[in-house]
C-alpha cells in the first residue's frame, strides 16, 4: 500500500462548481443545437429543449455567482491575477515551453502548487474568460431568456 499523499490543487468547492460547469455547458449545447436546429434535429420537443436550456442557464448563472462569492471571500482570487511586472517574461518563458521545449522534453517552466496554479498564461487567460466572456455570455443569454423584456437593451447593445 503506498503512504502517498494525495494533495488537491483545487478545493473540493471548486471542482464540484467545475463538474457542476462542465455538465452545463454540455447540456446547454445539446439543448442549443436542439433550439437552433429545430427543423433538422428532433432529439427532444422544441418547448421542452427551450425549457431545459432556460433552467440549465440559471444553474450556469448561479453556480457562476457562487464561484466568485466564494473566490472573493476566500482572498484566492489573486490565483487568476497575473504579477504584472513579471508577466512578460513568464508568458515568453512559457511560450518557448508549449512552442518547442515540450516536444524536447524540456521541464515545465511552472511548477503546479495549490497556492500558484496556473501558469502566466492560463492566468491571463482564465482572467478573460471569468471576468468579461463568461458574463457577457450570462448577459446575453438573460437578455435572450426575456427578448421583449430587454428590448432596449438589445437595441442598444445592436
């Protein structure tokens, strides 16, 4: 028996939030296609495809607020911030490593560790998609939910 311990780099809530994320999106896809293609695709009825998309996209929506609740008032989310003054170089360092140094076998420029986990550019990168796309996408799929209801918005928005 090995007396390996097992040491988590994400807190339990944050990998329930993820699978609670990634059967979401997929359901959400699913149900999408099915709403998009509903002449071509007859998986399951229209109203039922909309309906199921609507409340999966309020669980997307909340479970999206927990994670930033529980990020804020943890102080962990200054994991997805990148040092600015050392970004540069990280990011080249780790570009030369995913462009060639991998396929030399090169050692990962980034060491994983609970308390640093993402590399200058998953940083970079997890910064865009949870701070501006993931809400823009929650935004417009709220505005979509209710078309008549957010109009104006819409409008505005073009």
């Amino acid at each position: 028996m090995s007396n390996k311990k097992r040491i988590y780099i994400h807190p339990a809530p944050v990998r329930v939030w993820h699978w609670i994320n990634a059967a979401g999106f997929v359901i959400l896809i699913l149900t999408g296609f099915q709403i998009r293609y509903a002449d071509i695709l007859g998986w399951i009825p229209l109203k039922d495809a909309i309906t199921i998309h609507n409340y999966v996209g309020f669980v997307v929506i909340i479970n999206y607020f927990l994670w930033i609740i529980y990020y804020l008032g943890s102080s962990e989310i200054k994991i997805y911030i990148p040092d600015f003054r050392l970004f540069v170089a990280k990011a080249v360092r780790q570009v030369k490593y995913y462009g060639y140094g991998i396929f030399k076998g090169d050692p990962n420029p980034h060491t994983m560790i609970p308390d640093n986990k993402f590399n200058a550019l998953q940083q970079q990168s997890y910064l865009g998609i949870m701070l501006l796309l993931l809400p823009a996408q929650m935004i417009s799929g709220v505005f979509l939910w209710k078309v008549k209801g957010y109009s104006d918005y819409i409008n505005l928005l073009g």
